[in-house]
C-alpha cells in the first residue's frame, strides 16, 4: 500500500523547478526540467523513518531513461518501490536492506517495462548509529565532500561503456529495469565525508572544476544545490537535472517523528507523512497471534455447535419419552395410523385446517377407537410442493 500511495505522490503535477530544505538545512533537494526536454523525468526524494532501534533518512534520485518507453513512470516506480523496500528489510542491516531494495526495483521496473525501459538509480542510507552505506547502478553520480581534504571527491563510477570498459560510447551497461544480472555498486560511507551529493546527468553538464568550485566556495547545503541548478541551466540545460544534498556535520536525526508507523517523505516540491504500518517482524507475530485467535474462535464455535447438538439430542429425547407417555394410553390407535398410510395422505390432501388428538378417555380404554390424523401444511401451494416461508 506504501508503495503505491508514494508512487501516486510521486506521479501528481509540479512545477519544472522546485527546490526544498529540510532538516534545519542540512538536506537540500532541487530539480529543474531543463530547457530542451518536455517533461521531467527524474525523481528526487528523501525518506525518514525508525527502526525499534535506529533512526535512518534515505536519500535517493532516480533518472528514467529518456530513450526508452516509459522513462518517468519507470522512475516512479523505482524510487517508491526501492523505499518501500527498503523499510521492509532494513532489519536485516543497511547494507543488505539497500542491497535487497536496489534488488527488488530492479525486478519491479523489469516486470513493468520487460527490459524496454527503466532508470538509473544513487541513494545514500544514514543510521544513527554511524552505519552510512551509498548504492550506485547506471550514470547518475555520487560526489562527496572530503572534510580532510576541503575538496569534492566522486565516489560513483557510471556504468557506461565510457567509463566501465573505456569505450566511447555513452550507452548503460546496466540500469534498473534490466532484469537479471544486475550488480549494485554498494559501498561504505568513509568517515571522513562532510557532504554527499547524489546527481542526475543533467547536472554533469558543468565543467568539474566549475563544480568543485561551487561546491567549495558555497555556505550550505542549499545554496550549493541552488547554484547547482542555475549553473546546469545556465550550461544549456540540454537534460533534467536534480541534486539531493546533505551535510552529514549539521544532520542530527532529532526531526524524526516518534512513531516508528510514520513515515516522512519530501522532494523538491513539499513533505508528507504516510502510514506504513508494522514492521515485517511484528507483522508476523500479529499474524500468529491472530491465527490463533482463529483458531480459539473455530474451537469455540465447534465446542458451541456440539453443545447446540447435544441439546437438540435431548429436545429430541425429551419429546420422545413425552411422546411415549402420550403414547402408552394410545398403542391402538398408533397401529391403526401405521394400518393405513394411504388414508393418511388422502386427508392431507384434502383438508385445510389442524385437528388436535381427541383425548382418549379411561374408560374407552378397551375399545377400538378410529383416529383419523389430518396434518394440514400452512405454506404449501395447490400441488402440494412446500414452498419457503421466511416469516415462521
């Protein structure tokens, strides 16, 4: 359900440009439509939420490839569908939750688009307890700012044939979409990073010193990703470009919410809160607990429809041994009944009102006295067919 409410937020109309802050500025998120392209369709986002144990925040851009079918829906549906997934695993650990997630988008978008579309995909997870792990597949890039150094560094390599195998062409490799044989780059976050940028292509359009420049000559976080933008379009802005930054010495995790259902997601645009629900782990004892429930249900039941048995045993045992009371003054004209079935049913056929038993006086007792029983059937029709009557 997550999913695909996130996938539908992610689908609805924006503006060609937004840029937002969150965090008390410590993450910075922008797009940009550019100035040749008819629609977006990169995807930036960033997902908030805890653990029993842990708070985390997952960064993430997705770009749909432009030159296959379908490339903003594939996007759409890699982003909700890798954050969904990664809520689902992220007790396992980050780096196997991001791994399975990167995973799990690739096998979504592939059954979506059977290999004819999809996007690439660079996401950054933050925990709270200092296990911070990137993924990378296709050419959208991951930079970082070495606090060492005072200078941006790139920790991704693109999977294109330029770069994978030194060829000159700029065709992916890989992608998420492609189905079978995919391999996420998933890596450490060294701890000597101050700031992590993820970026479509849009944004490589800047000479990297000119980058470099921004980068190191900026305040914060969202100065930088403002910049970013105007900069790629002031280069042309032949493609999307969107840049989620993060400043990792000024993110203290403290505006997570408290509830560990809630989950926080913003993009270039506005945040929202959805409901996620229980974790996998609680959701299976939950689901034990009311199988078992179930079950007592079931036992209770079965228990209630014996005892309704037994009692309409000893109803039925009750008007017996009664019957036979009635009976033992009356052993005559029970076999003068059984003596003549035939009339039996002539007469049935035949009246329309009930007749009582006549009561049988001691001291006729000896003689022969003729008992003509007529059972008259109150909602049977003129052929004598039963018909339902739901009011008695």
């Amino acid at each position: 359900m997550f999913q695909e409410l996130l996938q539908k937020h992610l689908a609805r109309g924006v503006l060609s440009r937004g840029l937002h802050s969150i965090d008390s500025g410590s993450i910075a998120i922008a797009t940009d439509l550019g100035v040749k392209r008819a629609e977006n369709q990169d995807r930036a986002a960033v997902m908030k939420f805890r653990s029993p144990t842990a708070l985390y925040t997952l960064v993430a851009v997705v770009d749909g490839m432009g030159g296959m079918r379908d490339g903003e829906q594939a996007a759409e549906l890699a982003v909700s569908t890798f954050f969904n997934s990664v809520l689902e695993s992220i007790h396992l650990g980050s780096e196997q939750a991001i791994t399975q997630a990167t995973l799990a988008a690739n096998n979504a978008v592939f059954a979506f688009a059977n290999g004819k579309g999809g996007s690439t995909l660079s996401a950054l997870l933050l925990c709270s307890d200092d296990v911070n792990v990137t993924v990378n597949v296709g050419d959208s890039r991951i930079y970082a700012k070495d606090s060492v150094l005072n200078k941006l560094v790139r920790l991704s390599v693109d999977d294109s044939l330029a770069e994978a195998v030194g060829g000159s062409g700029t065709e992916l490799l890989q992608f998420i979409g492609m189905g079978e044989g995919i391999k996420p780059h998933v890596a450490p976050l060294k701890s000597e990073v101050s700031q992590v940028y993820l970026t479509t292509d849009g944004a490589h359009y800047i000479e990297p010193k000119t980058l470099s420049d921004i980068v190191e000559n900026a305040g914060r976080v969202n100065q930088i990703v403002e910049r970013l933008i105007a900069t790629a379009r002031w280069c042309g802005g032949p493609d999307n470009a969107s840049i989620c930054a993060v400043d990792l010495e000024l993110l203290t995790f403290e505006e997570h919410v408290d509830d560990t259902a809630v989950i926080q997601v913003s993009d270039p645009y506005t945040s929202m809160q959805f409901i996620w629900g229980l974790s996998p782990v609680v959701q299976q004892a939950a689901s034990q607990v009311s199988n078992q429930q179930i079950s007592s249900e079931e036992k209770t039941a079965q228990v209630s429809e014996a005892n309704e048995s037994d009692n309409s045993v000893v109803d039925e045992v009750q008007e017996k041994s009664l019957s036979d009371d009635e009976q033992k003054t009356d052993n005559k004209e029970q076999l003068e009944v059984e003596a003549e079935p035939k009339t039996e049913n002539k007469e049935r056929a035949k009246k329309k009102s009930r007749a009582s038993k006549k009561k049988v006086d001691k001291k006729d007792s000896d003689e022969d006295i003729q008992i003509k029983m007529t059972i008259c059937d109150d909602v049977s029709d003129d052929n004598g067919e039963v018909n339902n009557d739901s009011s008695n």
